[in-house]
C-alpha cells in the first residue's frame, strides 16, 4: 500500500496535489512519500516479532540523504556497496553499528573506512577479500567483524542481470567451498567471523527461492557448529519484488515472517535483511510533461521531457512501469502511445503502447519510480540531473535542487595548449 492516489481526479501524494508540485518545481522530477516509506519499513521490521533482527535498508536503490534520514530516524540499518554510500548513511544520521558492507570489489580505502566508523560487518564475497580485509585491518590494529556471502545457486527467475544467486554469476562464494573458506577466515587474527548472508536476485515475486536459500543457509550453519564456528547473525540480503503491473508478489509482513518462522528455536541467530526496492520503488514516481504528440507511420508517439537518463529502467530491463495523468479529469480521447524522451536513441522510452488521453503540456505520472529512479540516472546528452521532493502530509521539502549545466562543466578542463 502507497500514498498515491487520486482524489477529485487529482493525482496526490500524501495530502499534496502533484501538479502543484510540478508547477513550483518543474518537471522531469522525482516525488517520495515519507508516510509510504515508512510504511513499508515497518512491515518488514514488525513481521520478524520476536525473532531478534536488522533491518538494513540497501542504499543503492535511493540514497538521497532525506530518504535515508528518515530511515535513520526509525532506527534502521543500511546495506552499502561503496565508501560513498557509508558516507551518505552517516552524513544522514544513520548508525554506523547497523551498517553491512556488500560488494564484490572493496577498496583498501573503502574497508579502512569501514573499520574506522565501526560498521557491522564486511559481507565478504572471495577468500582474497578476506585477505585484504584481514591486512587492512593489522595496519589499523583493529579486528574485521565479517560474514561470508554464500551463493546457494537457486534459481530466482527474474531478469538475468538482477539474478545473482546462480553459479555463474559473479557473487558470493560456492556452497560446496563455503566450509573451507570459513576455515581459512576463522585462521587470520585480525578477522572475527560474525555472520552468514546471501542475495539470490532482485524482484522476486515468490516466495519459493528465498526459503530455498534460507535451507542452505541454516544447513550450512550447523556443519560450521561442528567446525566450532559459530555463527552469530544471518542475513537473508534483499530482492522482495513489488507490483509494477500485475505481479503478485507476497508482501513484506509474509515474506518476512515466513523467513522468521523458519528461525523456530534458534532465538540466538540474528536475523537481517536487506530490502531496497520494496521499501522504495512504489513510494515515488517521476513527474514528467509531454512536450510534443506525433503521429508516425504506425504509431503514435508522446514525446515528454523525462528521458531514459532520468529513468533507464525501461530501456535497461526493459521494465513496465505505469504512467498515469496527474490530473484525470481532462475530457479528451484515449489512444494508445509510446511515451519516449527527447534523447537521440530509439531505445530512449519510458513506456509502450499505453493507452492515454493526452494534449501537449499535460503532467504524468510514472509510478514505482522511488527504487533504482534517480540513483542510475546519468548526463547523457547533457541533461542536468532532475530535482527530488519529499512529500510529509501536507508539506513539500526540496531534498535536491535541480543540477545546473554550469555544474556540469565544473570538473572539466580545457587543456591549454
Ligand atoms: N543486497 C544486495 C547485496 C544487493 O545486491 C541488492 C540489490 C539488495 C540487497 C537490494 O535488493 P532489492 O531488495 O532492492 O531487490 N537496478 C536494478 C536492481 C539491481 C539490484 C542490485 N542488488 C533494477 O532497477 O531493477
């Protein structure tokens, strides 16, 4: 459930007309719920009950400091793949006791960052990270807290390139070697052994592959026992899909409690999770305004000011996401368009055959835009970066000014010569 709707026609966030917002600030533009933010985190936070657990919301679907404020003011901890996103946690108030460290290529600089804020564990992903984990950690006199990210090679039938639990994807360590490389981790003595994760995929609308992994994970768990390893948190990582379309996936109270109750007299293990795009993707949308309507051969086209450098998730995944009018009550026909951007690519759309009732200068709406939106936006074509707004109630906070073109030449040199 979100806190977009229509009311008299008019499409609102929260207790805010979006034409209003698209008036003061212009468009293309990108609108965030908070009350649907927190929604969402709370259904995964209030399901695990009395199962010990973390929420740590993964930072790369929407790092906006406002957005991650208001994670951090409920209490939640983060999953981040960068030394740039540590920074934007903390910058944001975020603890950095509650912050996982993912990704298959840390820095030496990013993991001595990490040790010198004290995060809570390095999600290490190949036996020559531990390496560089545990030497890093020598030259600070510090010990590592880490977890081996295990990939359970499950099959979780989304798109190839958000599927990471297969063998031949690059992620996480073989389960036939997972023994061995917890040895070898448990044998440097600047690295405490703290934990298990795994990550099987992003948008996933069943509920079967993730229990699936979770098995592995536990099985897994008890042979370490018997190695005298003992493993003190596991962390399911993310990838609970949302409704773009028609998808049905299971929500975030009964995905979590089924992985929770799977937990059933093992009170000591911590449980963590990481969503991103459940907890983001339907609380925003990107407001875009049609510039132009043109009729091709066999096709119309609604040519709109937002491009695939705002949204690349069409043109990348190939993604639906729906587009709607800001305001539904204009009296006009319906036909069907390609909504495409001005950006020189025939791969430049947003969406395809949709079936509208639109003029030049109408507002739309392209929803479950608050996940994997504005992060993997680009210049391309020398298209400043768009603004962002924080819908509360009935108020309107600018969380990032629209980019400028002089910002855009700023780190550029023209050499002299
Ligand atoms: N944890 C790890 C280690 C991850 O790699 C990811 C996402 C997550 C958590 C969060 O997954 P989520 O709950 O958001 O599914 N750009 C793509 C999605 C890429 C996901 C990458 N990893 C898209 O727009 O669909």
């Amino acid at each position: 459930m979100d806190y977009f709707a229509y009311k008299n026609q008019q499409l609102f966030a929260e207790d805010v007309a979006l034409e209003e917002v698209a008036k003061q600030f212009g468009t293309p533009c990108y609108v965030y719920s908070k009350a649907t933010i927190e929604r969402h985190w709370h259904a995964f936070n209030n399901a695990a009950g009395k199962q010990p657990h973390l929420i740590c919301y993964a930072v790369k679907a929407n790092s906006n400091l406002a957005v991650l404020n208001v994670m951090a003011k409920l209490g939640s901890g983060f999953d981040i793949v960068s030394g740039g996103e540590l920074q934007r946690v903390l910058k944001a108030g975020g603890d950095a006791k509650k912050v996982v460290f993912s990704g298959v290529g840390k820095t030496a600089e990013e993991i001595a960052l990490g040790l010198q804020v004290g995060i809570k564990c390095f999600n290490v992903e190949s036996r020559s990270e531990l390496a560089r984990i545990n030497s890093v950690a020598a030259s600070l006199g510090k010990t590592a807290p880490i977890s081996i990210r295990v990939n359970p090679d499950v099959d979780a039938k989304t798109h190839p390139y958000i599927s990471t639990g297969l063998k031949d994807n690059k992620f996480g360590v073989e389960r036939e070697q997972a023994v061995e490389i917890y040895k070898y981790a448990a044998s440097f003595a600047n690295l405490n052994v703290v934990g298990i994760d795994c990550h099987i995929g992003s948008q996933l609308t069943d509920i079967a592959p993730f229990v699936d992994a979770l098995d592995i994970l536990l099985a897994l768990i008890d042979e370490l026992a018997e190695h005298g390893i003992k493993i003190q948190h596991l962390d399911v990582g993310g990838g609970l899909g949302v409704t773009y379309d028609n998808e049905t996936p299971p929500h975030p109270d009964q995905y979590t409690q089924a992985i929770a109750q799977r937990l059933t007299g093992r009170e000591d293990l911590m449980l963590i999770f990481e969503p991103g795009r459940a907890i983001m993707a339907n609380a925003g949308v990107l407001l875009t305004k049609v510039e132009f309507l043109k009729q091709g051969a066999e096709k119309n086209f609604a040519i709109v000011d937002a491009a695939m450098n705002d949204l690349i998730r069409p043109s990348l995944y190939s993604a639906w996401q729906n587009i709607i009018p800001l305001n539904d009550a204009l009296p006009r026909e319906k036909a069907l368009y390609d909504i495409v951007g001005p950006i020189c690519e025939t791969g430049d759309f947003l969406g395809k055959g949709r079936a509208l009732a639109i003029a030049p200068d109408d507002y739309l709406a392209v929803r479950s835009a608050g996940a994997y939106g504005f992060v993997m936006a680009s210049n391309y074509n020398s298209r400043p970066r768009v603004p962002e707004v924080l819908i509360d109630k009935d108020v309107v906070h600018l969380v990032r000014k629209r980019e400028t073109i002089e910002q855009l030449f700023e780190n550029e040199i023209i050499p002299n010569n």
